[in-house]
C-alpha cells in the first residue's frame, strides 16, 4: 500500500481514494487532449471516468467542472441552490499533466503518477433496440460492468428517495412535474450490453442494481429475467461475480431463485445504520421495507448459501463512525460482508451538508473493516476495486498482505 504526504495528510491508499471520491478533482483541459483518445477518459459524468493509483487502487474520477454542469440540468437546481453549497464543493485536487503523464496533484503539491483504463467504444453503443448504453451502464475499473437502476425506485416515485442518491432525485422531480417513470430495460437489452462488455472490454463481473420496491415481489420478475438472459445469451459460465442488490422480499424463497439461476451474492444494503440518522438519509428503507426485513434477508441469505452470501452497503461519510462500526459488526458477526460506497456530497446535500469527513474517518473505517474482514474471514467481491467502493480496495491492501 502507497504512503502519501502532502498538506497535512499522511495517509495510505484507501484514504486517498475516499479523498478523492468524496471531494472531486479538477482535471486539466491539457489532461483530455492527450488521453481521451487512447484511453477511457470522457467529459460527460455518465461515463463514470477512474484513475488508477500507482500502487493499483482504483479510484472514480469526477471532474467537478461537468460534474456540476450536468447536475444542474438533471437536477433542475437553480444557481442559488449551487451558490448555497459552493462553499462546500471546491475541491484541492487537481489531475494534470506532468512529465506527459497523467498526476494527482494536491493544488501545487505532486502526488502521484496514475494510469487510464484503455479506451472502449462502450458508451457509444446502442442495443439493436436502439436503447444507448451511456446512461443505462457504466464499467467500473477494469473489470466490472454495472447497472445503476434497471427499474425505477417506488420509493423516490412516491416522495421518499435516498437523499444521497441522484438516481432517485431524478425520479423524484418525474413525479413532481407530471411525467411518467421510464420503463425497465428489457431482458435483451440487458444481456446484449453485457454481452458487449464482455466481448469488447475487460470487464468479467456484472452488478444489477435496480429501484426500491414497496413488496420486494414486484422486481422478482425483472430480476430473473436478466438472470435468465445472461444464462441463455451469454452463458452463466463466462460470467465472473454477478451481484444482485434487491430490495428485501416478504417472500424470501425469492432469494433461493436468484441463486438457482446464477447470482454469486445478494445485497439488501442498508446504507445507515442509526435508525433516526436513517429516518431522514433513507427514509422509504424504514417507512416501507423497515430494518427488520433487510436483516431477515440478509441472514436468510447466509444461513442458507452460506458465509459471504449477502452483503450490505453503508455509505461512507453521512453517520458518526461508532454507529457505523456497532452496524458493521453486527452484520459481520453473523456472515454477512459489510460494504463500503464513499459518499459523494457534490449535486445532492445530506441532512443540509454537502462536507465531506475528512482523512481521519476515513482511516477509522479502514481499519475496522480490515479487522472485521479478518476476524470472521470475509472476502469482498471481485477481482479489483469498484470506482467508490473502498471493501475490496482495504482487503486487498490490508487483509491479503
């Protein structure tokens, strides 16, 4: 693992990359000119850019300067809303060129040399349907394609979204203006984007995420047709790690299926572990599906498909570290992978905030999930790192050295 000092930090790799997740970077126009061409480097946020540390920690790249050009589209946020915040949203880190080579900078101090993911024609594709892929999935790192919300969140439709989450704004603002939710992708859809991403990049592993549900049945459907269709289109065998992120069903004879018919784990990410802290950031989690049912799950899922079958997100940076650490345990405890996404603040405040925690949290969760992981011998999905989830990345640097 990389020591890095600058400022006054000095940190190691998972710290950096939480840094630089959950501030942004600004990247030098030079910076676009000489990589974007020969490697996966793009101005629009969708196509989700990475940067990878030099000691291999991949990092998700976002350039405030789109970043917020795009927010304030998508969003509808007017410039007094952004102007409420700016204070909030400058970021020290800059991604220059130096020596003709890509580096992290902290304003003028050197930090690292980094590298690109190479260039893919991935974001643009469209399905036979016409469908586009930018905007429906995204590959994270080197090896991951993803897909952010294969069907729309009930809970944000009906005025109850995650607060961090943009996906479920966006639904939200639908509502609001009278406009219907756009429809689910389809089966084929999906299967010829992963298909794609398989034949053309490196990504081996596939993430299906869709929207909250109020019965935790009504994506049951969608759910194993994808699964179906990666099965028949692809074959399941030239799939690495499938992880599914569902909401907890009544019916938890539901999760026998999505094993059946090839998931590798399952998530029912609870993202806040405080109940009254939860109340507020997820507030659908806890009106409709409620903490019992996501530990149900979870355990169900355990019990059954054994240890580091399920896992579950906590989202970095938005709760005091002791509640994180007694949730973190507690799923541990019983077999259950305790996941880590960085928050993000930029385009979408939290409880009034968009500040991020500083270096010190972030060395605080390191070192409880690396503890965590080694104790009750929990290994994270996948191969590499995901672009803002650190799990992988402190196994890696910590559990497996």
């Amino acid at each position: 693992m990389n020591r890095y000092v600058f400022g006054k930090y000095d940190i190691g790799s998972v710290e950096l990359k939480c840094m630089l997740v959950s501030r942004g970077v600004r990247a030098d126009r030079d910076v676009y000119r000489r990589f974007s061409r020969e490697f996966r480097l793009d101005v629009s946020p969708l196509t989700c850019n990475c940067v990878i540390l030099s000691d291999g920690t991949i990092v998700q790249m976002t350039d405030m300067k789109f970043h917020l050009q795009y927010l304030n589209g998508a969003l509808s946020w007017d410039n007094l809303k952004l102007l409420k915040y700016a204070s909030e949203l400058g970021t020290p880190f800059r991604l220059r060129l130096y020596e003709d080579r890509p580096a992290l900078f902290y304003n003028a101090e050197f930090i690292d040399f980094v590298t690109l993911p190479d260039y893919t024609d991935f974001y643009r594709q469209r399905t036979a349907s016409g469908l586009p892929f930018i905007g429906n999935a995204v590959l994270q790192g080197v090896d991951w394609v993803s897909f952010q919300c294969l069907w729309p969140c009930e809970f944000a439709a009906e005025g109850k979204p995650c607060e961090f989450c943009f996906s479920g704004a966006e639904f939200e603002t639908l509502t609001k203006k009278g406009k219907p939710q756009p429809n689910a992708v389809t089966p084929d859809d999906f299967a010829e984007i992963v298909e794609y991403a398989l034949d053309n990049t490196s990504a081996r592993n596939v993430q299906i995420t869709g929207g909250s549900t109020f019965s935790g049945t009504a994506e049951s459907a969608h759910i194993s047709a994808y699964l179906r269709a990666i099965n028949e289109r692809i074959g399941r065998e030239r799939v690495g790690d499938i992880l599914l992120y569902i909401t907890p069903p009544n019916d938890l004879s539901l999760i026998d299926e999505y094993f059946s018919l090839g998931t590798s784990r399952i998530a029912c990410s609870i993202e806040v572990w405080d109940e009254t802290l939860a109340a507020q950031i997820t507030p659908g989690k806890i009106a409709f599906t409620t903490r019992k049912r996501h530990l149900d799950a979870l355990e169900y899922a355990t019990a059954t498909f054994g240890k580091s079958a399920a896992f579950s997100n906590f989202i970095i940076g938005i709760e005091p570290f002791e509640s994180l650490r007694e949730g973190a345990t507690y799923l541990a405890e019983r077999g259950v992978i305790p996941t880590a996404s960085v928050w993000m603040p930029m385009g979408r405040p939290v409880m009034g905030s968009m500040r991020a925690p500083d270096a010190d949290y972030y060395r605080r969760v390191k070192e409880l999930f690396a503890e965590l992981y080694a104790k009750y011998e929990l290994e994270p999905p996948g191969a590499c790192g995901l672009n803002v989830c650190v799990e992988r990345d402190i196994w890696q640097l910590t559990v497996n050295n």
